[in-house]
C-alpha cells in the first residue's frame, strides 16, 4: 500500500537552508549600528528598542525589520502607499541639494561656470543646516524641556528632535524658491504648485513616519519661513539679475506681476 504524505513525512521536509532562514526570521532582530547607537544614521534598531505595539506587530508578522538611515525611520514591511509616500518625503531634503550641486557642477564643465541658480540653493542647504545643527539646535538642548525636545518613542533616532533638520532645511528653500517665483517679473503658476507640492508636505511626512511630534516641526517650519526670507532678501539685495529656471522651462509665458519688489 503506497504511503500518504504524511505517513512517510515528505510533506513536513523542509530543505536546510530554508529551516536556517526560518528560524533566523522567528528570532527578534539584534542591534546594528555603522555609526553611534541612536544617530539613526546607518542603524538596525534591535528589538528590545521598540515599542510595545511594534513587538506585537513582529510577533503579528507585520513588522519584521526597523532600520534608521539618515535618521528616517524605516520599518519594513512597508505596509501601504501613504507610508511609502512620506519615506520618499522624508529623502527629499537631501535630494534636492544633491540635485543642485550636480546641476551646478555639469554646468561648470559644459558652460565654464555653474548655473547661479543651483549654487545658491546648494549655499542656502548647507549654510543654514550649519546654523541649525551648530546653534539652534545646541540652544534647544539647553533651554527647552525633553518632553519638547525627546523625539517619539517609535523613532529609530534618539538624538533631540526639537527643532528637525529636516523640515528646516526643506521650508528653508521652499520659502525661497516660492518668493522667488511669485515675486518675480513674470509669475508661473505651475512653478509656485511644484515648488508647494515637492517641498510643502514634509512636516507631515516626518509626523507620520514617527520621527518628529506636531509640535517639532511646527516650530522648525516657522523658524526656516523666517530663514527662507532673509536668503530671499540676500538673494535680492546683494546678487540680482540672475537668470531664474521658470525662465527656462516653463509651460507659458506667465503672468505679469506689478508688485515684483526692487532692491
């Protein structure tokens, strides 16, 4: 009489790598950091780090992996668009200064000097970052209670989250970018919904993903607005007649604007 499956156990077999995967994926994640535990930089944060309700996500199959990279906090599976939305928001703050520093070094090769545009963007990025990660950060520390400054529990990065870079460094140059274009000769509209629509979402995003509390990025957005319009005012009163991208790629020839302010 031939054997079922079960009698002669071909079904339970699993091959040996397959059992080593599975019980490597039933054991809770270790710590493992490139850098200094809690900077969120390049880290796997171990389990005995999470939350309550992320243990039980994990013990759910729902959660399997936090890594902290550029202190965004990762957690994978990513269960759904939103969550991928605001991940790809959180990245945007480094994206587009690394644009404009690409844009402003193939330009100095093909044209012999870089495009002012992305240059000064580039110095608005890295120069008020320095202000903030070396000043108003430092004061933050010092002045303000933890319950304003601790970041959320959830959070892979433990460094004080009042204010947050990220959103500093993203209003900064949204504000800009917007003054620019909406107090310029000829205003786009498209320019002043893309600027808006790249930038504008980032407080929410860093909300979202748990890195930051409401009240976080809610006072970094109104400090870089201020920061945004002093490199407006810099940008006009001490470098003007510059060529702006609007009046490059553009979807028509704009609005005519009375009010454009003169230095």
């Amino acid at each position: 009489m031939a054997l079922g499956p079960e009698a002669s156990g071909a079904g339970a077999y699993k091959p040996a790598a397959t059992q080593d995967r599975d019980l490597k994926d039933s054991e809770p994640p270790q710590p493992w950091q490139l850098f200094a535990k809690g900077a969120g930089q390049c880290e796997y944060q171990g389990f005995s780090e999470w939350t309550e309700e992320e243990q039980e996500l994990w013990r759910q199959g729902l959660l399997k992996h936090k890594w902290g990279v550029g202190q965004v906090s990762i957690r994978l599976p990513v269960k759904d668009g939103t969550t991928f939305l605001a991940l790809m928001y959180g990245y945007l703050p480094f994206v587009i200064p690394i644009w404009w520093a690409v844009w402003a070094g193939t330009t100095r090769i093909t044209l012999g000097c870089p495009r002012f545009f992305p240059m000064f963007g580039l110095c608005i990025a890295v120069g008020f970052a320095l202000v903030n990660e070396v000043i108003i950060k430092q004061v933050c520390k010092r002045v303000l209670p933890a319950q304003l400054t601790n970041r959320p529990p959830e959070a892979v990065c433990k460094h004080p989250g009042m204010p947050s870079g990220h959103v500093m460094n993203a209003y900064t140059l949204m504000v800009w970018c917007f003054l620019e274009a909406a107090l310029d000769k000829m205003v786009h509209p498209e320019w002043l919904f893309v600027i808006a629509l790249v930038l504008g979402p980032v407080p929410w995003a860093r909300v979202y993903n748990k890195d930051h509390t409401v009240a976080q990025v809610v006072v970094s957005a109104v400090i870089a607005s201020v920061m945004g319009c002093i490199a407006f005012y810099i940008r006009k009163a001490y470098y003007p007649n510059h060529q702006q991208p609007w009046e490059w790629y553009s979807a028509g020839r704009g609005i005519e604007n009375p009010y454009s302010p003169h230095f």
